[in-house]
C-alpha cells in the first residue's frame, strides 16, 4: 500500500507535468482544464483549511518560479483558494457529486476572481477586463475542469476492496 | 509572550493564511530586483534540490540505459570477436591442409568433423563425406600433424572413423631412422606404445611413421615421436611409449586418403577360397 502522501505527491507532480505536456494540447479555445487547481480542490476538501494552505503556497510558488513577472501572485490565490476549499473540509460536511461540482465551479471562479483581482492592482488593469475575463474565460474553463474532474468522481464511485485492520 | 503562542495554538488556521498570506503579499510588493533576487533563492534553495533530483535520478536513468546499450554492444563485438578468431584459426588450419595435401602424392579428400564418441575414450568420429565422394571403407585418414585413423562404415554422405586412440585398433608402424617394425596400439586411449624386441635400434626422439604393411595406411605417414623407453619384465622385449602427433580431442578437420586398401584387389580371391568347400 502506498501512504497517502506519496499518493498525494505523486498525484500533484503527475498534475504539474500534465499541466505543462498534456494539457495544451487539449484546450478548447480559451478553455483549458486548470489540473493543479482539480488536485488542489479533493486536497484540501480531503484534509481541510491548514494543509489546504500550505500546499496550495507551494503549488502556486512553483508556478509562479516558470512565471516570475509577478511573483507571489499564484501562491497568494492558491493559498486562499486552498484554504477557501478547506472550509468544506469532508469532515466538517458531506458533499454529495452534485454539490463537489458546484463547488468546483465556485473555487474556479473564486480562483481566477482573485487572481484578476491581483492582476488588476498590481498592473492596474481595467475592472471591465477583470468581468469579461471571468465570463469569457473563467466559465468555459470551470466547465471543462469540471468535465476532467467527473473523471475523479468515476474513480471514487469505483467500489475498493475493504482493508481489514 | 504566552497569550500569543496560545492564540497561534488556537487559531492555527487564521494564523497561517495570515502569515502565508502575508509572505505572499510582500513578494508581491517587493520590486522587480527583488523578487528575482527572491526568485533565485527559492529556486537554489527548495526547487533546485528537486530539479537536481529529478536530473540527477534522468542523468542516472541514462547511464543505466547506455551502460545497457554497451554491454549489448559489448555482447555483440565479442560473439563477432570470437566468431573471427574461430574463422582466422580454420583458416590457419585449412591453409595447413593445403600445404599437407602438396606433399603427398595421394589423392585427399578434405573432411570436417561433424560428430564425435561421447565417451570418455575418442573411439570413433564421423565426418561429413562419404560415397559421394568415392570413398570406401578402410581408407586411412590423417590430420595435418599425423595419421588419425580409417574408416570402417561409409554411408552416402558421411562417413564413421575408428580413430587410433580406439583399443582395438593396431596400426603397422616402422621407426624412421632404423626402419624397426612395430605394432602402435593403446590400452586406454591415451598412452600408445610399440613392442620391440629387446635389441631393435630404437631411441627417444625416433620419428614413428607407417610401415604400409597393414595394406591401409601407406607408407611414411607420421605417426608419432618415441617418448620413452622401457624395460619390458620379458627380457626378450622392450616397450617404446609413442607421443601421438593427432590430438583426438580437437579434431575438426581431416583428411581422408582416397586409397583403397592394397587387399582389397585380393578379396574376391580370398572370398572364393572362404566359399569353397
């Protein structure tokens, strides 16, 4: 059995690196599936605000490091969309398929609001571009994620073999 | 002091965006410099490490695959290797059965040996020539080094040799230099010995060639050196032990005399008179 969080490692890194191959490749228009952003999501749904937190600052500090224009942008809008998911921690609520997907359209959204947010003060970019940013891009690629991220669901509804401790 | 690490032991969560948050903030607000400066310890001091890793674990995952390639290289140069030293010493052998096959004035047939007497004794070989070649039974077959044997049973394309280290063989044998007459024969295979009568001129270093008065072999082939000598416990007889030139062991090709036996023109004779009443 491997320990979660080599499952968890393994699961991010795979992301970081399909993120970067793959996924280009399979955009749609403006729409691209955000993986990071997916693993993030069950992450810290799965253990909650602090782990959310700190993962999601590593995470947006590697990307910011291949992007260094504006440093610290990615991991002050992952650390908060990390700790924003961490308030629906399973331990705290159950979240049924139906909810897990409206709340992954709501973190993407959070996600890209905060990050135009950022944009905008820091290179004092229109408001407007901040509103037809979110509809134009926001939105097809919270769908498109969500999409990918059905196939988590499918992996999760597959039944596992009970362990006997 | 205490009330602060309590309210951070309490409010984990806060504290950490808080200060994350705030890490965050002021890489934002650092300038330009800065933040490459901030860029480059992170890069050197988290990231590089498993950058480094991942190189070094690629850089190792090529070695393994070049160290694979060679040995297969490797594998692969020595079997050519071995096949042309095997071809330059089949030539060196071949080139010396040319020459063997100039120096006698009979005709040779060339042969290789295909198969040979598992056992412990090298009794018997057979070789990859037989009536398709014209041969017949009991025609001597020799070795660039020596007479090796004859054969007793030719089928169409092969043919099976009873080799001299075989104990029932017996071969007619004379010493070169005092043309002494002797029976060669062997008890196990490997020790050849020849019983002269106690006064013959024999010594050690004599060349052993054939008489040619077995009717098989001609006359003249070498057979052997004289390696000792020794006192038979009959006083009538010494016993001269022979070093075979032939090596039984590593024959691979030979030659067969293409000369029938020198009875053979009597045989129909000897067959009438064995018929008669």
């Amino acid at each position: 059995m491997i320990p979660d969080p080599v499952k968890w490692l393994i699961a991010f890194l795979a992301a970081l690196v399909l993120q970067t191959s793959f996924v280009p490749a399979i955009s749609l228009g403006n729409a691209t599936p955000d993986l990071l952003l997916i693993v993030l999501f069950f992450f810290s749904l799965k253990y909650g605000v602090m782990p959310g937190i700190f993962v999601g600052f590593f995470l947006g500090l590697g990307q910011d490091l291949y992007s260094p224009s504006l440093l610290g942008q990615n991991a002050l809008v992952k650390t908060l969309t990390g700790a924003f998911i961490g308030l629906f921690n399973e331990r705290v609520m159950r979240t049924d398929p139906l909810v897990k997907t409206v709340l992954l359209i709501v973190v993407f959204i959070v996600h890209d609001a905060l990050f135009m947010a950022v944009q905008v003060l820091k290179l004092h970019d229109s408001l407007g571009s901040l509103f037809s940013g979110l509809f134009f891009r926001t939105l097809p690629r919270a769908l498109y994620s969500v999409a990918v991220a059905a196939l988590f669901y499918l992996w999760e509804m597959i039944p596992k073999p009970s362990v006997r401790k | 002091m205490q009330w602060i690490i309590r309210f951070f032991a309490t409010h984990r969560n806060i504290t950490s965006l808080v200060v994350v948050a705030g890490v965050c903030l002021w890489m934002l607000s650092s300038s330009v410099l800065q933040q490459q400066l901030i860029s480059r310890v992170l890069i050197y001091s988290i990231f590089y490490p498993f950058h480094f890793y991942i190189a070094q674990t690629t850089h190792i995952k090529n070695i393994f695959a070049e160290n694979r390639r060679l040995k297969e290289e490797v594998a692969s140069l020595s079997v050519k290797l071995a096949q042309t030293a095997d071809r330059t010493q089949e030539n060196e052998r071949l080139t010396d059965l040319l020459d063997i096959s100039r120096q006698y004035p009979y005709t040779l047939v060339p042969a290789r040996v295909v198969a040979r007497d598992p056992s412990l004794i090298s009794r018997s070989a057979i070789v990859n020539v037989g009536k398709d070649k014209g041969l017949l039974p009991y025609m001597p077959v020799m070795t660039t080094r020596g007479v090796a044997g004859k054969l007793i049973k030719v089928m169409g394309r092969m043919s099976l040799v009873q080799l001299m280290a075989d104990p029932a063989n017996r071969t007619s044998v004379m010493i070169r230099r005092t043309r002494e007459i002797g029976i060669l024969e062997t008890e196990n295979g490997t020790d050849f010995f020849i019983m002269f009568r106690a006064h013959a001129d024999v010594a050690v270093g004599d060349s052993v060639i054939t008489s040619g008065l077995g009717g098989i072999y001609p006359r003249g082939l070498l057979a052997g050196l004289v390696a000792r000598l020794e006192q038979n416990r009959d006083p009538l007889f010494k016993k001269a032990w022979v070093k075979i030139e032939a090596n039984f062991d590593r024959l691979e090709e030979v030659f067969v005399i293409k000369m029938p036996p020198r009875w053979a023109s009597f045989k129909s004779e000897l067959d009438s008179l064995e018929a008669a009443p």
